[in-house]
C-alpha cells in the first residue's frame, strides 16, 4: 500500500493521500477501524452521505476511503459561505436522517445508528452535498443522546471565553437548538451527553470545566 502526503489530522488519526481519490485514516490511538467501515457501510446502503469505504484495503488500524472534495462545514462558517442558521439546518436535517435508520444488532426498537460526535467540522460541503465524516465514536444507541451531544460539542466552544470563535459557536448551537426543538431532550439525554464528554480522555481538564456553562446554556436556549 503506497501512502502519499498527509492530508489532514485529528485527535486521534491523521488521513493521507493515496491516488485514485482514495484516502488513508489511520489511527494513533487502539481503536478498531473495521466497526467504523461496517457501519460506514451499513448506513450509506441506507443512502447516508458518508464516503466511500474500500473493505479489502482496510484493516484493524487504517480505512481506506474515497476522497472528498470541498471545506467542512465549520470552515465555511469561519470564511462566511455559509451561515449559522444554514449550520443549524444542515446538522441537524443530517441528524434527524441518521436516526431513522434501524439498528443493524440491537433488537430494542428505540435505537438507531448514532454518529455521537456529528458537528460542522465533521462535515463535509461536496459538491453532491454535505457527507459526515469521521465515525470512529458511531454505534446504536438511543437517538436522544447523539442529538444532545451534538449541541453539546459546539456549546462547549460558545462558552470558551478563550476561544476567538465563541460568538460564531454561540450563533451556530442557538440555530441548532432551534432546528431541534422537541428532537431535543434538554433533559436526561442531554444530562448523559455531559458525562460522556466529562469521561472522555481525548479533552483536557479546561474543555470539561466548560461542560457546566454549556448545558446551562442549551437549557437557557431551549426553553427561549
């Protein structure tokens, strides 16, 4: 397997290029890649945007995926082509479509595939529309706690105080929220979203101090 430039970097895995539109995500971290690729698989048989995944070419610790083109969602906003209310829309619609395809093992019918970690920087603007990327987080589970944690990703930027980007993530999460309306469960759901944040290794002590602020501010937002 010939690996070409990097492309692009997260917390956990960088992505580099490898001809015929084709990119390597290869994690840093012990995650599995195959149960990204079948759900990646399992969903866009259901005809989700997600890229294209290359099974043969796949292993435990790398997907192979068809490239895509166009910024992500969170870089439109920051250069102004796109809004904050279009953010709202865009996310939440992707959302709501998600959860409406079933489980592919739980026989519970309240759950549904779940991203758990959709923002608009895991979103991709193509020129065939947005396509959701990165699901290393996604599993089945109830829909209530991937829309809460969504809110939740973005409202932790809004109430950053250090963040140069807090009013443009306060403008984006009041438009998701407002998308929302009833899909959202300010409530338990969103009680829970914080605990997973809280739990999560990949965030410094700073980002969970934040998680308080943040769920009162989707709470106030709701309720507005």
């Amino acid at each position: 397997m010939e690996i070409g430039e990097l492309v692009g970097a997260g917390r956990s895995a960088d992505v580099y290029a490898m001809g015929d539109g084709r990119v390597l995500r290869r994690y840093r971290v012990d995650i599995d890649a195959r149960r990204e690729l079948e759900i990646m698989a399992y969903v866009a048989a259901h005809g989700y945007p997600v890229p294209v995944v290359y099974p043969g070419e796949s292993s435990a610790t790398d997907l192979v995926m068809g490239r895509l083109s166009g910024p992500t969602l969170l870089h439109a906003l920051l250069s102004g082509q796109a809004g904050a209310e279009e953010a709202g829309r865009i996310v939440t619609g992707l959302l709501l479509r998600l959860h409406e395809i079933p489980a592919r093992v739980s026989r519970d019918p309240r759950d549904r595939i779940v991203h758990l970690d959709l923002h608009p920087d895991n979103v991709m603007l193509t020129p065939d529309g947005p396509v959701v990327i990165d699901w290393c987080n996604a599993r089945e589970g109830r829909p209530e706690l991937d829309r809460a944690l969504s809110a939740l990703i973005v409202a932790q930027v809004a109430v950053d105080g250090r963040n140069a980007w807090a009013q443009v993530a306060r403008d984006i999460v009041a438009a998701l929220v407002g998308e929302l309306g009833e899909h959202l469960d300010p409530g338990a759901p969103l009680d829970a979203a914080k605990a997973r944040r809280a739990a999560d290794r990949g965030l410094t002590a700073y980002e969970v101090s934040l998680l308080d602020d943040a769920v009162t501010l989707i709470r106030h937002l709701h309720a507005s």
